[in-house]
C-alpha cells in the first residue's frame, strides 16, 4: 500500500506539471497519455477494489480518480492541441486564442469588446468540442469507478446563490448603470464580456500598479511564515499563455490582466499552491489548498493591507473593497451554478442539453447572458466542489483567526506558528476531519437536502463565503 501510495504521489505530479506547462504556454501538445502506463498500479481497477477491500476508501477513491484521468487522456491531449493552435481574428487582426480571451475585458468600447468575445468563441469551437468529449468519457469512468456525484456540495451551492442574490443583484445594478450604462438581466441586456469588464475593476489601475505586486506579495507571505521558495510563480509573458492565474499543484501560471484583480488572483493562487507544495497527492485534502487560497485572497478586502501594500487611501478603502468583494462574489456565484450543471454531466447530461443547462444556470447565477458553448470549461465536477467548499473553510478559518488574533490576524507574529500546524496538517484545524473527505456512497439529492440524512458535524459550506461577502459590499 505504501508502493501504490508513491505511485499516486509521483503520477499526480506528472500530471500536474504537464497540465501547467500546456496553461503556461510551454507546451502546445502536452503528451498526458503516455504517463499512465509506467505506473498503471496508480490508475488501475484492480487496485481500486484491493484497497475498498482492505478499508482505505481514501485512497481507493484517489486512484479510481486517476483511472478516469487515464480514460480521457487521449482526448484531453486533443483539446488542449486544438486550444494552443487556435487563432481568433477578432478586428481584422489574427491572434491566439488565449490573447484574444485576454484582451476582451480590457476592452473599453463595447462594440468591440463583443467582437472580440464572439471571436473568442468562434476560435474555441473545435477544442470546445473535444474537450465535451474528454468531460463525457471522464464522467462515464468515475461511474465505473464507483465515484458519484456530492449532491450535498451543489445543494450548498444554492444555498449561497439563494443568500447572495439580493445584495449581488443591487450592487451589480449600480456598478454596471454606473461603468457601462447597462442594467443586469433579466431586465436589462448585460452580456458576459460586459460583467468582465465590471470585474476587472479599471477604475483602480492606477492605485495597483503591477511592479508592486511581486513585492506585496513577498512581504505578505514573509509576515506570515510563509516560504515562497516552495512553490513557483511563472509570470513569464507568452502568446499562448492562459490569462488569469492557474494552479497546478506547487506551481502557479500568472498572465497578468492588470489592476487589482491581478492582486486578489495572485495572492489566492499563490496560497494554494503552498498548501497543495505540503501535502502528497496521496493524503492531500482536495478543499484545503484552496481554503488556504481564498484566505490569502482575502487580504486585498482588509483596508490596512490595501494602506499599506497598495497605497490605497482611507477615503478610497470601502469603494476597493465593494468593488473586490463583488468580483469574488460574481466567481463564487458562477461556480456554483456550474457546479450543479457538471453534476448532471457526471449522471449522463450531454451534448445541446448539457449546453443549455450550463447556459441558462449561469445567465441566472450571473446576470449576464451566457453562451453554452463554454460549458466544457466548467465540466470538472469534483474541482468546482472542492473550490466551493474552498470558499466556505476560509471563511470559518478567517473568524478562527480573528478570534485568536485579532481583526489584523495577518498582521500578528503569533499568526505564522498556526498556519504552518495547519498547512502541516493539511486541514483547517490541526485534527479536523478533511473537508473533502468522500464517502463510499454519495448521497442523493433527497438525502444532500437532509430528507432521511443522519446526524454529522456540519463542514463549512459556501454559503459562509456569501455571506461574508454580502457584509463586505454593505
């Protein structure tokens, strides 16, 4: 057993790196198939019932997961080929894919903010395809594998939309009247590439210059214990280079979009990557890293951080913070409206049905026209979870903290021995179940929603997140 759980460790990273380097721009056809078959113990059936027979569901559960990477890998390597080929001829002008979705929300005039999203979308039909069909193959083999779908997890999911959807409806009305003119649906006409727009938050480039990032990051991490030196951050430029921040393990991929979203994303992604650096694939609990993530993340909403690390004056301090709570809110909505759609792929949803419902759940979740062709994105039914609950472990660890160490929990030297018990651990209290522990039978969604339930200490949930995101946009 411990040869199969070196096997999981030693084949998760492989995969790991190869899925960074495609996001990173390194590699335009990352080879993911030929991973498998030197360490076929990690992703085989046979050891899958070996380990559920001798009681190690947890690991069990992992290689069933690997074994489904394994099922679609030669379409996954498909999608991502056809992704760093693809050329978008938005204006006349060709260029990658990866910089045409790059420019759309710094885009100012909305005629050509919407042609470059429709040339976006174009350019990534075919890998929108093939990566439906890696997403269809994946689900089938998890079924086989005996890994179902956490209904618990997306009824959570509702939760938070159900307590979000008032105060996100109010302020979005507000910033989108206010920045573009525009009013959220179902009312108005607000389109995806405009709620970008309202998300990258143009109006504060000039309090979070870029050159200063790199540095507030490495003063926050070194106030808090935190080593750097054990994850890398690749913020390289490169044409085929994914926008955004991608986590892949202990490795971060950081095509800069400008302004303080670039801060939030970095500090979020950089968290994570730590956390996911401390733990083996083997024992790692799936929601920490990005528990650890959101936390970090959340330092861009402390007035004292954004005095101090971005030069943001006090009179400035609540519109930043609505403005960057809203922004987490919107991702946070967005997921877990993706999550229950991902959900039904994983029970056999597919093809226009499934892009339907992916576009009708998030135009609601969003309020903002959606187009289904981008379903494939969120096809991931296990990592949207995991994020979610993510969200929601942080904001119990965020009160946590701030009951041992006060509201400036970050700023408190005694702060740094507690998150390295915790990020030793891997969990957010030293001794805590893991969040993301399964369970042999997932329940359905009768029993997700409580009916016949039994009894059991409540995880936190995302509906944590929105709440203490709906307090921070007042």
């Amino acid at each position: 057993m411990d040869l199969v759980a070196r096997e999981v460790d030693a084949l998760a990273a492989e995969i790991e790196e190869a899925r960074y380097r495609h996001v990173a721009g390194l590699e335009t056809e990352p080879e993911l198939a030929r991973l498998f078959p030197p360490r076929s113990r990690a992703a085989h059936r046979d050891t899958v019932a070996a380990l559920r027979e001798r009681g190690d569901e947890d690991l069990a559960a992992r290689v069933a997961a690997l074994r489904a990477e394994r099922a679609q890998a030669t379409a996954e390597e498909a999608w991502r080929a056809a992704d760093a080929a693809a050329v978008a001829r938005a204006l006349d002008r060709p260029v990658p894919l990866s910089s045409a979705l790059a420019a759309v929300p710094r885009e100012e005039d909305r005629e050509r903010r919407a042609a470059r999203a429709r040339a976006a979308l174009e350019a990534g039909a075919a890998a929108a395809a093939r990566r439906e069909e890696a997403a269809e193959v994946r689900a089938r083999a998890r079924a086989e594998g005996g890994l179902f779908p956490d209904w618990k997890v997306v009824v959570e999911g509702d939760q938070a939309l159900n307590a979000s959807e008032d105060a996100y409806r109010d302020v979005l009305a507000f910033r989108a009247r206010r920045d573009l003119g525009l009013a959220p649906r179902p009312e108005g006409d607000l389109a995806r590439a405009d709620l970008l727009r309202i998300a990258a938050l143009p109006r504060w480039d000039g309090l979070f210059r870029p050159g200063m990032l790199p540095v507030a990051l490495k003063l926050a991490f070194e106030r808090l214990g935190l080593d750097l030196a054990r994850i890398r951050i690749d913020g390289d430029d490169r044409a085929r280079k994914w926008p955004g921040v991608h986590v892949h393990g202990p490795r971060v991929s950081f095509r800069p979009s400008g302004g303080a979203g670039d801060w939030q994303d970095l500090l979020e992604g950089a968290g994570a990557a730590l956390a996911f650096a401390h733990a083996p694939a083997s024992r790692r609990d799936p929601v920490f890293p990005w528990a650890m993530g959101a936390l970090l993340g959340g330092l861009v909403l402390e007035p004292r951080f954004l005095a101090e690390r971005a030069d943001v004056e006090r009179r400035h301090a609540p519109d930043v913070i609505r403005d960057l709570a809203l922004r987490r809110l919107f991702r946070l909505r967005a997921r877990a409206a993706a999550l229950r759609v991902a959900t039904e792929v994983e029970r056999g949803l597919s093809g226009a049905r499934w892009r339907d419902a992916y576009r009708d759940a998030l135009s609601t979740a969003a309020l903002a026209s959606w187009d289904g062709a981008l379903a494939s994105r969120d096809a991931e039914a296990a990592d949207l979870a995991a994020r979610l609950r993510g969200e929601g472990t942080a904001a119990r660890l965020r009160v946590s903290l701030t009951e041992r160490f006060d509201d400036d929990w970050w700023r408190n030297p005694r702060t740094a021995e507690h998150l390295a018990a915790l990020l030793a651990a891997g969990r957010h209290e030293p001794g805590a179940p893991a969040a993301g522990a399964k369970s042999p039978v997932a329940p359905g969604p009768a029993e997700a929603a409580g009916e016949n339930a039994a009894p059991e200490a409540a995880l936190p949930s995302p509906e944590e997140a929105a709440r203490e995101l709906v307090a921070r946009l007042g």
